[in-house]
C-alpha cells in the first residue's frame, strides 16, 4: 500500500519518519483557509481534512491501494487563531502577544484510506498548553530577523530553543505533528490492513 504525506514540512516528515520508513510526498497546494467561526480545533480538523482530500483525490484515481496523511497547525491565544505570520511586523506583534503568557498549539491529523475499493477516513486533533518565557522586544527583533518564524503558525518553532518555558502535553504537536495520536490513527489503518489481506 501506498503511504502518502500531504505536506512539504520538514518537521512533518522527519516526525511521520519516525512513524513509517517508507513513504511518498505529494503536498497539498490549496489555500489553508476555513470559516473564522470555527473553534481553533475544529479548523485543524478541517483543514487537516482538505489537505488530506486534496491529494487523495488525485492519488485514488489510479484505483490502487493507497493512505494520506493530511495535517495542519495553529496557534491560538485566547482562542484567537494565529497562523503564520504575513511579514515580520507581524511576526513581531505575534510573539510580543505571546511572551509571558500560556497559549495552546492544536494539530489536525487526517488520514484517508483507499483499501480494496473501500474508502475510510480517521480524524482527529492534538492540543498542547504552552508557556512562553518573557521576551525583551530585543529578543523578538533578533529572532524575527533569522528568519525561522515566517513559515510556521504562532511565528515560532518551539525547536529553536529559550522560548518556551514549560508545556503540557506533546511536544511533537507543537513541532507540528502529534506523534502519539498520528501513531495511532496509522496503526488502526495501515497495520491492521495486512490482516484483512
């Protein structure tokens, strides 16, 4: 069977590695924007959702068996979402909005299954609370200017050290892919395919 990741992230891939040895990248290339009126989980579960759709959309054409994995991201302070900063002001302004206080990271984790004709789909969302440490805007203005916060959600990447001051729950969510939950949604999918071969 084939196992696809519906994603160009390296943080994604290095995780799913950890996960399954082989696999296939195809990312998905539509807009990530869904209804403001969504819970910040149920927008990951539903962005998740497309991104996973879009590429098995294409892959299941050719009739043979195959598993995507779509996943998205965000941030949400007080449940307003942050998502991945426009430009630097604005990374600048997300950060200043988090240092110093606690704010939670969800992660959606879609797969689909083409299996003997028979499509099935699993779903479901990771939420980690995390605490930032308190950033002097010189801080801020150095780390903006390395450039690491403008593709991820928040502004951040809790992988690049003196940020984050403590978390509860799975750091792998906030890196932008829950291992334990992908884990387990992939073992009820694609290891017990070889059973009902």
């Amino acid at each position: 069977m084939r196992v696809i990741l519906a994603s160009a992230s390296p943080r994604r891939k290095e995780i799913f590695g950890e996960i399954c040895e082989t696999f296939e990248i195809i990312p998905a290339k539509g807009e990530e924007r869904a209804s403001e009126k969504l819970s910040p989980e149920a927008l990951v579960k539903e962005l998740a959702f497309r991104k996973a759709r879009e590429v098995a959309d294409e892959v299941f054409k050719t009739g043979e068996d195959a598993l995507v994995l779509g996943s998205d991201t965000v941030v949400a302070l007080e449940n307003a979402v942050l998502g991945k900063p426009k430009d630097r002001q604005d990374a600048i302004a997300m950060l200043t909005s988090l240092s110093g206080r606690v704010h939670e990271v969800f992660t959606g984790v879609c797969f689909i299954r083409l299996f003997k004709g028979k499509e099935e789909l699993a779903i479901a969302a990771d939420c980690t609370k995390v605490e930032f440490e308190t950033l002097t805007q010189t801080q801020i203005a150095e780390y903006v200017l390395s450039g690491s916060p403008m593709d991820k959600a928040g502004a951040y990447g809790i992988q690049d050290g003196g940020l984050v001051k403590r978390l509860k729950g799975s750091y792998s969510n906030v890196v932008g892919l829950p291992k334990e939950l992908t884990k387990e949604l992939f073992d009820a999918l694609y290891v017990k395919q070889g059973e009902q071969q």
